[in-house]
C-alpha cells in the first residue's frame, strides 16, 4: 500500500467523479478538483462563501457546491473553466439539493421544506414540486435514472409522487399507511420502492412502480421499531435493522421474513471467527541508537501499533447499556450494507460500538467478528469485490476480506483521525478524511 501526503480539507467535503479520473475536495470557501492517480491540481475555484456540501454530476462534467447559510448554489464546469453557474433561492432558503441523475438538472430544497425547486442548466426552466416531506430520505432515483420518488405530507397525511425525470411529468401519486413517513428508498432494479415509518411505529411498505402496494411487514407492536434499511445490489433481499438489535431479512417473492440476525454479546459459535485488535508497543532501546531520530522516524519508531489476533470462542464483546430516557438512545442496528457480489453483509449494532458483524448471506450466518479498540465510525464494501474498509477515528484503516484481516497505519507526522472514508470506484484506492486533512491511500495490484 502506499499513501499519499496529507491535504488540508473542511467540513469531511471530499469526493472521488463517478467515472474515477478526478477527486474534489474542499478548504472552506475553495473547491479544489484533483487528478485522481497524480493529485495534481487540474482546476481551483473559489465560491462566494464557505462551502457546506459537494456533489458531481452523473457524467463527472459539473459540481455542485451548496452554501446553505447563504441559500447559494454554484456550478462549476470541468471542461469549461470560465463557465459557472449560481442560483440564489433568496428568502426561500436552502436545506439540501442534489443533482438529477441526468446531470443537468438540479433538485434544492427550499427552509422549512416548503417545496423543491428543480433548475434546469440547458434551459434555464424552472420546476416546482410542492409539500416534499421534512424527513431522513424523502427523495429517491431509481439507479437507472429514469424515475424520482418524493415523500410528501399535505393535510396531516403521507403520499408518495413518482416523477419520470425526463421531462418532470407525474406518473403516480397515492397515499401511504404511515403514520409519520420515515424514508423511501427504491431496490436496485428500480421495480419496487420501499417506504418506512417513523421508529415509534414498526412498519415497512413496499410499492410497485404503479403505486400499488405489494407487502407491508411489521415485526412487532410496541417497543422502538425500524433504524437502518439496506437493499442487496441483486434486489432479492432487503435487510431491516431495528432497535431491538436484531436484523430481519426479507425475500423479494412473497415479502416475508426469511431469517432474523441478532447481536448478543456474548459470540459462542466455533464456526465465527472473531478478530480482535490488539495494540502492541514497539520495544526500541532508544540509548543504543547511534544517532537522535528525527520527529518521522521518532514518532514511527515509538507510536504504539496494532494488529489483529484471533480469539478463542466464547467471546465476551464490550456492551454498554443505552440510557434509556433520552432521546435517540445508542442502541440497535444503525449500519448496514452488502458487499458488492451480494454475498456479504456487513452491520453494526450500537449498543456494541466497537465491533462489525459480517454475515455470510449465502447460509445466512455469521462468519466474522471485527472487535475493534475504538467505536467503529464508518465502514463500506470495495465496489468490485468483497473487501470491507472500517475507520474509528483512530490513525489506521482496517481491511476485511475472505482471506483475512489487516490494520494499516497511516504514516506521517501529527494526529491524523481518519473519520470516513470512500472507495475508487474502480477499488484500486481509498480517500481517507479526517476533519481536518485527507489522503488517498493506493493499493498495490497485487491486493486489488
């Protein structure tokens, strides 16, 4: 592996172009784009005002760049430096926007969700789209781009609307068996549209491309319901984390539970493997060295360093007991995702921070135990094959893969806490971002 030298960066604003040749990346109110395999500098751009969310356009021609204190989006062009773009929503305000996935249009939402403005850069038209819904994940495009589900909430009830992107025209409109809408989400082969509720009320929808609906599934009354919601790449499954710490997974052929992961614990089986990080101190005489190491050399020659150890089966994993009369309590299943292939499925329950379950989705068992040193911050799957990158705010970046296990140190002088991270869309590199700084670390072709 090699790493490159560290960049200054705001806000965790740092993004690989969909088609891998470039990377963004943002130092308050500049927008600086990368060559992806050089880091040279191909173009700066300095907006009006600090920048607080960055997205690229589907072709990686445009970014967008939101100030949402200042209700300002700009548009940059890649192929055209002197060409830019701003649209001012004035007193309206701005929450969130997006591009469409024709990457000619862009989605702003208005304060207070008033409604959606969407702007079009070819032809300067401007759509609205009234009453979207205040809520986790209340637009959804299906992957092939052609329709956009909206959740919306007029007269103190929900409805869905299905937009065609093309043109913008309304295909279906219906209303919803929710009490208070959560989020929507569409499978990956764009056939069915999965709707939520909020976590006081266990139910999940799920709706036809026609607005019929096709299954709903509650697992149970009373107690805190749904927290997570992740659809397999294939669309066959789609995997629930509730607050109970469990997550059940349905079929995409009758829509019923066929199987339910829980979290205890205490790991017993002898088919898990558990991995255990352990932090180790280098033993270095520094009175026999013939000469005073440099900062570099000192702080690599004397930093503690760890590695992973596999442990014997039972294992007890830290568990911390959520406090129970506050609001959004540390408990349940808050992260999923399947691996690219479908085969995997990574989750992580929180009352037990410090670890990732991985399951095997072809037996439906648990294969892997990753119990880190510290709370687990972030974790996604390599978009080409099964290999799983874990961050925890520490200097290391952990790799999981049917073949095993590694921790990697990121060299360098200072404290640099690795807070997300994101893959090359090809999987041969990863940006790594703390607050304040990023890296790009590449894989040798080996590895890949």
């Amino acid at each position: 592996m090699n790493f490159s030298e560290l960049f200054k960066l705001s806000g965790l604003l740092g993004r690989f172009s969909p088609d891998g040749k470039c990377l963004a990346s943002c130092m308050q109110h500049r927008l600086v784009v990368r060559d992806a395999s050089s880091l040279q500098i191909l173009q700066l751009y300095t907006c009006l005002d600090q920048i607080q969310y960055i997205e690229w356009s589907s072709d990686s021609l445009f970014i967008l760049c939101a100030m949402y204190k200042r209700g300002i989006v700009q548009v940059w062009s890649l192929e055209q430096p002197d060409w830019h773009c701003k649209i001012d929503e004035g007193s309206a305000g701005l929450v969130a926007s997006c591009w469409s996935p024709d990457g000619r249009h862009i989605l702003n939402t208005t304060e207070f969700h008033l409604r959606i403005t969407v702007w079009s850069l070819c032809t300067k038209s401007v759509s609205y789209i009234k009453y979207p819904k205040a809520c986790q994940q209340g637009v959804a495009f299906t992957k092939d781009g052609r329709y956009m589900a909206v959740a919306e909430r007029r007269d103190c009830k929900d409805f869905i609307s299905i937009f065609v992107c093309n043109n913008w025209q309304l295909l279906r409109h219906f209303d919803t068996e929710t009490q208070d809408l959560f989020g929507i989400e569409w499978a990956p082969n764009g056939c069915v549209l999965a709707a939520w509720d909020t976590c006081l009320e266990y139910k999940v929808l799920l709706y036809s491309l026609d607005g019929r609906l096709l299954s709903s599934y509650r697992a149970y009354e009373w107690p805190l319901g749904i927290k997570s919601i992740a659809w397999s790449p294939s669309s066959q499954f789609l995997a629930i984390g509730s607050f109970d710490e469990k997550v059940r997974i349905l079929n995409h052929v009758t829509w019923k539970k066929i199987t339910e992961l829980d979290h205890p614990a205490t790991i017993s089986s002898k088919k898990t493997i558990v991995y255990k990080e352990v932090e180790k101190s280098p033993t270095v005489d520094s009175e026999r060295l013939s000469f005073p190491p440099t900062r570099a050399l000192a702080s690599s020659l004397f930093s503690t360093q760890s590695k992973y150890d596999i442990s014997q089966v039972p294992v007890s994993l830290q568990y911390i007991k959520p406090v129970a009369d506050r609001a959004n309590p540390k408990v349940g299943v808050g992260m999923l995702a399947f691996s690219a292939d479908n085969c995997f499925l990574a989750t992580k329950n929180d009352n037990i921070p410090n670890a990732v379950w991985i399951w095997d989705v072809r037996k439906l068992k648990l294969s892997v135990v990753l119990e880190q040193l510290c709370t687990i911050q972030y974790f996604q799957w390599d978009p080409c094959q099964p290999r799983l990158a874990v961050c925890t705010g520490s200097s290391r970046v952990y790799l999981w893969s049917p073949a095993g296990c590694i921790v990697v140190q990121v060299p360098g002088e200072g404290d640099f806490q690795i807070m997300s991270l994101s893959w090359h869309s090809r999987g041969e590199s990863m940006l790594l971002l703390s607050k304040d700084h990023f890296c790009v670390c590449y894989l040798e072709r080996e590895e890949v």
